[in-house]
C-alpha cells in the first residue's frame, strides 16, 4: 500500500512519543518548601536526634511541617507553606547552634516510579525556580599578611645562612610589616644584602629605636593591589572549580569589584553542601616530625587529630603545601579498608618531596590540616552597647603521622581518616584548589519559585498563547492537515521539555523565548510540507503521490534551514556566557526536536490515516487553488 511505515518505524515513533511523555511529567509535580540540615564538617553525622529537635523547634514556633527525612546525609524537613521558609530557616537556626549548617531548599515531589525511571524536572534558573545566590567578600588583608609572614619566614633563614657576627639580631611581624632589629650599625648594613635577596618587592626603611637598628619592610600600594587581584582571580578560579565539582549546570562565578565575588547556582538542590564547599578555606602542609636536635624555636606542637594525650612536634619549614597537589581521589586502603586519599603534586613539589623524603628515611612526616574558620561573635563597644564582629581563626589539624619507608615522589596517599565522607570532601577540596584568601558570605540569598512566579507566569502565557495562535491558524487554513501539524507541535514540545529535563540542562527567561522561537520554526516545517502536498494536488497528482512527492521534496529544504540556524545557535552556545548560552542550549535542542516531529511524527499520523486508502481520491487540506480557473476545489 502506498505512505505507510514499516513496523518498526511506527513502534520507534511510540516509543519516541512514550520517552518524551515519561521524562516531561516529571515536571508536573511542583517541589516543596524545605529545610536541609548538614554538619559544619562533612564527616558530621546526622541522627534522628537532630531530626526530632528540628521538628520540634518548628512546631513549637507554629510553623506546618509536611514531612523530614534524612536525604544524603543530611536532614530535610518539608514544609507546608513557601511564606514560612525563612522564618523557619531562623527558628532552627537558632535552636541548632553553629555545629550546624542551615539552608533553604527546594525538596522535590517526583512520584517513586518516574524517579526509579530516572526521571527528573528539568532545573529552573535563578529568574525562574530560584537557586543560591551568594556574595563572597575575599579577605585580602589576610593574603598581605600571609605574604608579610612568608617574607619573615625567608628573612630569618637568610640571615640565619648568612652567619652574621652577632645573632642577637630579631625578625617580628607587626601588623602588615616587618620588623628586623639588629643590636649595633655594623651588623645591620651586613644584612642589608640578605634583606634585599629575600624580600626585593617590599619598601624598606632604616631607623633606631631604643639602642637598636631597625630595618621595617612594607609592601607598596602598587604591590598591596597587585597582591589583592591575585587573590580574587584566583579564589574565582578556585570557586569554579569547587563549582563544578559539585555538577551545577550552568553556574555563574564572577569578580564583583575590587574584592566581592558573586556566586549563583541555579536550580541547585543542595545548597547547604554548596555553602560549606564554596566557603571553606582548607589547605594540607607536610612537615617532617622534629628530632631531639631541631632547636624549640623552629618547633611547633599539635595534638593528633584533636586528642590532648597524643601530641607532636613538627618543624617550622613546610616540605609541600596543599597549593602543589595537581589531583585528589578517596579510596579505600586495600590493607585495613579504611578510607585515604590518593594526592598527586606537580612537578616542582614533587621534586621538594622526593628530595627531603630521600635524605630523611626512617623518620615519620606529618600532614597538617589547616582550615580558616569565621563566626559573628558579639563584642561591647565603648559605649556600653553591643555589635556583631566576624572573628576568623586558623585551625590545624595533624590528620596523620607516617614514617618514611622510602623516597616519596609526585604520587602519594593520606590514611587515618575518620571516615569517606572527610576523604571525599578533603580530595575535592584539593582537587580544586586551595582558597589563596579566606572569603566571607556578606550575602545568601535562596530564591523560591515564588520571586520567580511573575516571569514563570508570563513564560506559560506567552508560549500557551503563541501555541494557541499558532493551532487556529492550522486548523482554519489546512484541515484536518493542521490537526496533524498541531499534533506534531505539541509533540516536538513535549520532546524538548523532556530532552532538556534528561540533559538537566538549567531554563531561564532567555530559554523560555528559545522555546517560543522553537515553535514558530517548527510549524514552518509543517507548513512548507503542506504547501508542497498542496502543489502537488495542483498538478494533478494522486493523493498518496502528493504526499510522498510533499514530504520528500520539503525534506531537504527543512534541513538545510534548520542546519544554517542550527549553526548559529552553536556559536552562541560556544562563544556566549549566561542568558546567552540559555538561550543558545534550548534554541539548538529544538532545532533538533523540530525536525523529528515535523517530519517523522507528522508523517506517521498521515500514513496511519490515509494509508490504508487503496483509492485516494482527495485530502482535507483545504482549498487549493488551481492557475487559470475562479472556482476552488475543495480536498
């Protein structure tokens, strides 16, 4: 029989139709309001203690709570009304204290046997569903002091190198300078080479004070704002990083300013990890432990993971830093099945590495953990009343002692670790680089579906309007064909919410107008197919003729059109940065999905309409028009 698919084709197009179905619906089902609660650290483990005191801060304070369950190691409580999500992220905010991190969230309502599927809604961006919003203030003044710190540290082991006639010379840190005192004249123009070695970036100043000859070194303005840029570029970096390791699609990570960097996540559905990853400044220093001949002021003591009975002496010099590690991944030591992590260092701090672990065998090394803490502590003002103060504080932890078996190199392994979740937080913080300057959450904001609700509004309307249009037209002109054409529309539609929703690709307003574009070039493909059919009825063709001769010859031009735009679409998508590239991301997954329901979905409805007719003798195409007579014949 003429214009019908062979089984196989038709049972494709089901099954195209069916997965198009399966991973739209899920986009149905609107997210609750929720409250997640996490550990300040990733090894903090949730118990159903702290589910039942979160509840329980809730409902005292009248707030509906729908349900709370552990998710991810983290407790999340659903709420029954979006107004009460702030006031309740404050209530247990309050009754939790700062062990905890608490965070708005959006807890989704997927029904079991979809999310089995896999099946998700497709992620909403910032001006529509929401997301985390965050605005980093990065302490550059702690990154001149690490520097003025670093530039003593090299002062004392020059001047030490220098064998100087008299060692009651001194270096202090005061403030963002460097003070070096020396006890006579003599001793300290013999210095003056050393100093300019070690530190030639920073201004010096000769003077004497109290009997003693002063050398105070400072960093210039130009170097102060040299140093600060480096910083913020790379804590942008950092950020990216960290950022992506956690999957967000389409995250936008900027410097704001001078020192501010601005942090969006859309459609993130774990904000209180994304709070914790993002803002940690973590680092590793590796030391060798000191030997009874190191002097005890080249000494520095740590309790071994916290406990005050086991304590040791590491050296002051650092071998390698956390800054040095090129790659991180959590494993399992195959020996005692504790977790580890596998640290690989680039070529510069693996060859610091293979050269102290090489002349110091037999001797154990540890690995420090330095995190920089900050927390809003009340202090009283001269005038009796009281203010918030961000406090910050350098935490070291010694997470292991190991004694050198052999010369160490580029690749190593961390063990003693609590459990896989500290080994897989502590690799990804290393994977993606160390914070070269704390940072400070100046602002968070969680944004609900509700701030988004006016552009979510107009987004349907317009492409529910534009659809509606778009079907009259259709059907008024073409028949029974536009209930085809209309059908395929809707399917193409259907296709591209569910591709994007199996991608997780992130919608935006700019996306919304993608899809608005998407439809209006989709119907094109539609109408060229029924004006060719139209044509061929013109000329005398049979029906089942005109519609093989329509969609063959409307074929090439649809792709040619749709591949000329598809490849602008992909240069915004290359070249563009955020509402472009949303834009470009839907525009490009249409183009795709048009083709395949204008042509391959549109030409299975007609082929299981009209291709059992062994006699086709007209098509409900509407009127055609035929050169040379006033009368219409009408299919």
């Amino acid at each position: 029989m003429y214009n019908r698919y062979p089984l196989w084709k038709n049972l494709l197009v089901v099954f195209i139709l069916a997965l198009g179905l399966t991973y739209a619906a899920p986009n149905l089902y609107h997210p609750d309001p929720a409250i997640q609660i996490s550990g300040e650290s990733g090894a903090t483990a949730m118990s159903q203690t702290v589910l039942d005191q979160a509840v329980g801060a809730l409902e005292a304070a009248g707030i509906g709570v729908k349900a709370a369950e552990f998710n991810a190691g983290a407790v999340l409580v659903r709420l029954k009304q979006r107004e009460q999500q702030l006031l309740a992220k404050d209530v247990i905010e309050k009754a939790m204290g700062v062990d905890f991190i608490v965070a708005l969230n959006l807890a989704p309502t997927t029904p079991a046997w979809l999310a089995n599927l896999g099946a998700k809604p497709m992620k909403l961006g910032l001006d529509l569903a929401g997301g985390v919003h965050f605005l980093l203030e990065v302490d550059t003044r702690a990154m001149v002091a690490k520097k003025a710190e670093s530039a003593a540290a090299d002062l004392r082991r020059g001047l030490r190198e220098a064998n100087l006639p008299n060692r009651q010379w001194s270096v202090r840190l005061e403030g963002s300078q460097v003070v070096v005192r020396f006890p006579d004249a003599a001793t300290r123009e013999q210095a003056i080479k050393v100093i300019r070695e070690q530190a030639p970036d920073m201004m010096r100043e000769e003077s004497e004070r109290d009997g003693q000859f002063l050398v105070t070194l400072a960093l210039s303005e130009t170097a102060v704002r040299e140093l600060e840029n480096y910083a913020v570029d790379q804590n942008v970096v950092a950020l990216r990083n960290r950022v992506n390791e956690l999957g967000v699609a389409e995250p936008l990570v900027q410097k704001q300013g001078r020192n501010r960097i601005v942090v969006e996540l859309p459609g993130v559905q774990d904000a209180a990890q994304a709070k914790r990853i993002i803002g940690k400044t973590a680092n590793l220093e590796f030391r060798l432990v000191a030997n009874p001949e190191t002097p005890a002021m080249q000494r520095e003591r740590f309790s071994f993971r916290n406990n005050p009975a086991q304590v040791y002496e590491l050296e002051e010099s650092v071998i390698v830093t956390g800054d040095q590690v090129t790659g991180a991944t959590s494993a399992f030591d195959p020996e005692t099945n504790m977790p580890q992590v596998n640290i690989s260092l680039d070529s510069k701090g693996g060859e610091k590495m293979n050269r102290v672990t090489r002349d110091n065998i037999g001797r154990p090394m540890g690995v420090l953990f330095i995190e920089v803490k900050s927390e809003l502590q009340k202090q009283r003002k001269p005038d009796g009343s009281e203010e918030l103060v961000r406090v910050r504080k350098t935490e070291k932890s010694l997470i292991n002692v190991a004694t050198i078996q052999s010369a160490l190199g580029v690749q190593f392994r961390i063990t003693g670790l609590d459990s896989q979740a500290e080994a897989s937080e502590l690799a990804l913080l290393l994977r993606a680089g160390a914070l070269v300057a704390p940072v400070d959450f100046i602002e968070e904001r969680t944004i609900g579906p509700s701030l988004g609700a006016d552009n979510i509004s107009r987004g349907f309307h317009s492409t529910l309007w534009g659809f509606a249009a778009i079907a009259l037209f259709m059907i008024v002109y073409y028949h029974l064909f536009g209930f085809i054409s209309v059908f395929a529309l809707g399917a193409n539609l259907v296709l591209l919410i569910a591709l994007l929703a199996m991608l997780q690709a992130t919608l935006t307003l700019p996306g919304i107008a993608a899809i608005a574009l998407t439809l209006g070039m989709a119907i094109d493909a539609n109408v060229l197919i029924n004006e060719r059919i139209r044509e061929e009825l013109r000329n005398g063709a049979s029906g089942h003729a005109a519609i093989m001769a329509g969609y063959e010859r409307a074929f090439g031009t649809i792709v040619d059109s749709n591949v000329t735009t598809f490849i602008a679409g992909f240069m915004l998508l290359v070249f563009g940065t955020g509402p472009v590239r949303g834009f470009a991301v839907v525009h490009c997954l249409g183009i795709i999905t048009s083709i395949i329901s204008s042509v391959m979905i549109s030409r299975a409805l007609v082929n299981a309409i009209y291709g059992k007719r062994a006699n086709l003798r007209s098509l409900a195409i509407g009127q055609i028009w035929k050169p040379g007579t006033t009368s219409a014949a009408r299919a």
